[in-house]
C-alpha cells in the first residue's frame, strides 16, 4: 500500500506535461505544381486568417494564398 500512489502520481505529472501542439505544417517555398488525386480532406491557412478545405495537403499548398496546412476538414 506504500507505493499505491505512484501510478496516480505519475497519471497527474503526465497529464501536466502534455499541452496541445500545433499540427498545422508550413507550405514549402517551392509550391508544387502537380498534385496526385489522392483523397486526404485539409484545412488550409490563408495568408488573411481565413479557413478552407482542400482534397489533400499537396492541394492546399499548391494555392499560392495558403500559408500553412493542417491535415482534416476545417473546424465550423
């Protein structure tokens, strides 16, 4: 019963220490010209703050306006 408390212990020291990243990925400078028609639904980040949803992440980037991308549809 004396070392009961060190799973607790280390469940509250994991949860402290876990804090939300960004999944967002910065497009390359070298924007791509051709894109496979993959299927993988995209959020992209416009230069003025706005939100929209493209087919995949190559798709995203290949807009010249999108400044980053995060990979799943754009929150509402």
């Amino acid at each position: 019963m004396r070392y009961a408390w060190i799973p607790v212990y280390a469940v509250v020291l994991t949860a402290c220490a876990a804090q939300p990243e960004s999944t967002a990925t910065p497009c390359p400078e070298a924007r791509p010209q051709v894109c496979t028609l993959e299927y993988n639904p995209s959020c992209g980040q416009r230069g003025d703050g706005e939100l929209r949803n493209y087919s995949s992440p190559c798709n995203a980037c290949a807009d010249d306006q999108v400044v980053a991308v995060t990979v799943g549809e754009c929150a509402e």
